[in-house]
C-alpha cells in the first residue's frame, strides 16, 4: 500500500496505521520546532510508546550528510533493522531527510510521513523524492523511495507562520493550473490573507473566521495533493508528463537561487509564485494561454506575496541560472508551459530574447 490519507484525528489514522505494517521497533523523527508543537499531539498514545525519539535540527541548513550521518546512527544505537519503522513528523526536510534515511538504513525500512507544513501537505512529502543537499546544490544526493503512507492532518497548519503558508499555497495554485477550472477558481477566491492574519494572530474573536478558513483549506488540500499522486502515478521517474509539477520551477528556481546569492532569501513558494507570473505569461505568448485567467493569477500572487523587485541589471544573472541545468546546445531554456488550464506542454524551449521579455512583463507588466 502506498497511500496518502487525510484525516481529522490523526491519533486514530496513525494507530490504524502503525498496526497494519509490521515493524519490530518504531522511531519518530522530528525537528526541533516539530518536537515541540507537532509531537504533543501524538502524546500518551499506545501505539507509540515505546518508539524512540530521533530530533534534527530545524530547516533547510540541517538537510545535510552529517545530520543523515546523526539519524543513522541513531537508528544503529536504538536497534533499528530492516523491519523497524520511521515516522516522519514535519514540513519538506524532515520528509525529504527522514525518507531518505530510512530507504539506505539496512538497504531500506518502511517509513510513513506526517506532513505538517502545508508545502510537505501537497508536495513535498508525497511522490517519493527523497534526499539532502550537498555541496551547496539542492537535493543532490537522493532516491525514488515511497512512503508506506502519507497522513496529512490539517489542524497542524495552526502554528505555521503567515509566510510558510503562503509558500505551500503557491504549489496549490500550480496544482490548480495543472488540473481543472473549479479548482483553480476556488484557490484564487480564497481569502489567504484574512487566514494568516487570523492564525498570526490567535484570539477568540479571530477563532471562529479561522476554523472556518481552516477548513475551506483541508478541502482545497485534499483536491491539491491529489492532482501531484495523479501526476506521480502516470510518471513515477520524471520521464515524461512528471514534468508538468515543473511549472513555475523553472523561472522559480532562478529567482530562488538569486534571492540566496543577493542576501535576500526567497522561500521556495514565494520563488514560484513569481516564477508562475513568468510561466503564465511566457504561456500566454508561446502556447496560447488565456490572457485574462493570467492576469487574474498574477493579481492574486501580486495581492499575497508582493513581488522581488528586479531591475534589467539583473536580467543576464537570472538567464544564467535558468540556463545552468537545462540548457540545451543552442543556450535555450526548456519551460513546462500551459495552452489552458489542464492543458500542459512540456519541454516548450525559450530562447534569450523570450526570457528577457518574460522578464519585462514580471517587472512591469503587473
Ligand atoms: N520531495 C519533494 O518532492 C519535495 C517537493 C518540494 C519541496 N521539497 C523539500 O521540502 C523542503 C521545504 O519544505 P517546507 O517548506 O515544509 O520546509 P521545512 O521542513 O524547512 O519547514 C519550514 C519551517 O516550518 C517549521 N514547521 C514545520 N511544521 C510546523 C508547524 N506545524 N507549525 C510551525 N512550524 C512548523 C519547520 O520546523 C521549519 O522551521 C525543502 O528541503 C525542499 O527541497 C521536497
Ligand atoms: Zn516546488
């Protein structure tokens, strides 16, 4: 079974779940922010009570060799065999770090992730990309392992900040381009700021506006996570139409990597934010999209993430680092792009000029 199942009481799903996979020692990877507002919920239930508890440090700078040295280790202290069992508690790193180590600890044990970020809800902990960064390149060393099963729990998203909710829903908003109209037209009514105004600011008086928004969006993520196992199943390898998630990355990617160099670090859904505000123009021009569905997308990424200001000084910079990993011989680059909602074209080549003008647009044009 690989499955990713959404639940509203996680104590149950995940007591159901550790009894259907037999496993002779259980472990539960956590990172310091997740022991202390994710692990509570887990607390005093049978089920894991005699697992052990590994902790990692928090975000992307702990996604490392030596922090996977630390989890192995501690899996060979703690006893763990090939029929032992990890639980992943966290956002992206810990799927990612945890997924990895569990697939290379004695040539691989089950692992299952509780996502608790909403980008790790709808992407990242699902698909099977496993790995760390290293060298100072993302994801470098990894494989394709699948979770035994993804338990996605909503209610977690009450402690994440404003901005990482706004990172995740920038990959909904993809996920709603890749799939269909009514999606899509949802994500874009949704009133994001008014939820991360009322989880930034907890108050009886705010409660009952944010269960309610709460809950429009465990609906929204249900629809969202299921558009990336739709794609993951088609093309589990990345072969072929695996490429649509690539939308918005390719432009994303860029300013990401550009923002990190200039000392203004972008989260990597606000990254993809802007780079859908490139993507969906430059389809617009190339593929056809439909002009006025562009600009209602960009009006929502402009009205909730603001913008990375750029100037054409940077231009040539931002050329390069789309050109880096997916150049071809005549110095194109290759976009996953959109004819319509739905309607994907992948390996759509752009040359110098197209980029440029792609870049006009971001920096003027909205
Ligand atoms: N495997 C994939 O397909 C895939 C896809 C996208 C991203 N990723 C990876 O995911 C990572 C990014 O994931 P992320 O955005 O979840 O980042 P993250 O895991 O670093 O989490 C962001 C921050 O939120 C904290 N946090 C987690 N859950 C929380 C909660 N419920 N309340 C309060 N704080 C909480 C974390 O401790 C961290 O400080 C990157 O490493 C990226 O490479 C992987
Ligand atoms: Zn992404």
């Amino acid at each position: 079974m690989n499955s990713v199942l959404i639940t509203s009481d996680i104590r149950a799903a995940l007591t159901e779940v550790l009894a259907a996979i037999p496993h002779d020692r259980l472990f539960i990877l956590t990172d310091d922010t997740t022991s202390r507002l994710c692990l509570p919920l887990l607390a005093n239930m049978p089920a894991v009570a005699a697992a052990a508890h590994i902790e990692i440090g928090s975000t992307d700078a702990h996604k490392t060799l030596d922090t996977l040295a630390d989890v192995w280790t501690w899996l060979g202290e703690g006893g763990a065999t090939r029929h032992s069992l990890l639980v992943n508690l966290g956002g992206g790193m810990v799927t990612d770090l945890g997924g990895f180590a569990a697939s290379t600890f004695k040539r691989g044990m089950a692992y299952v992730n509780i996502p608790t970020t909403l980008l790790s809800m709808v992407d990242a902990s699902v698909g099977g990309k496993t790995g760390i960064n290293f060298r100072g390149l993302k994801n470098e060393i990894g494989v394709f392992s699948l979770p035994h099963t993804v338990l996605i729990h909503t209610p977690f998203l009450r402690t994440l900040d404003a901005a990482n909710i706004c990172s995740g829903y920038a990959e909904m908003l993809k996920h709603g381009l890749l799939s269909d109209a009514a999606h899509l037209e949802s994500l874009l009514a949704f009133d994001l700021q008014r939820l991360c105004h009322a989880v930034a600011h907890p108050s009886p008086e705010h409660e009952a506006a944010a269960a309610a928004l709460l809950q429009t969006l465990a609906e929204q993520v249900g629809t969202s996570v299921r558009v990336k196992e739709q794609v993951v199943e088609e093309d589990p390898r990345e072969l072929g139409i695996r490429k649509a998630l690539n939308l918005g990355h390719t432009a994303g990617h860029a300013f990401e990597s550009y923002s990190r160099r200039q000392g203004r670090p972008l989260l990597h859904g606000y990254a993809v934010a802007y780079g859908l505000i490139c993507e969906l123009y430059l389809s617009c021009v190339r593929t056809g999209f439909p002009t006025s569905l562009m600009r209602s997308v960009v009006t929502f990424i402009r009205e909730n993430y603001g913008s990375y200001d750029i100037t054409c000084d940077d231009y040539e910079a931002l050329y390069e680092l789309m050109t880096h990993d997916k150049k071809n011989t005549s110095g194109c680059v290759n976009f996953t792009l959109l004819g319509g909602v739905r309607d994907i074209r992948i390996d759509q080549l752009a040359d110098r000029d197209a980029i440029f003008d792609m870049l006009d647009f971001y920096r003027e044009g909205c």
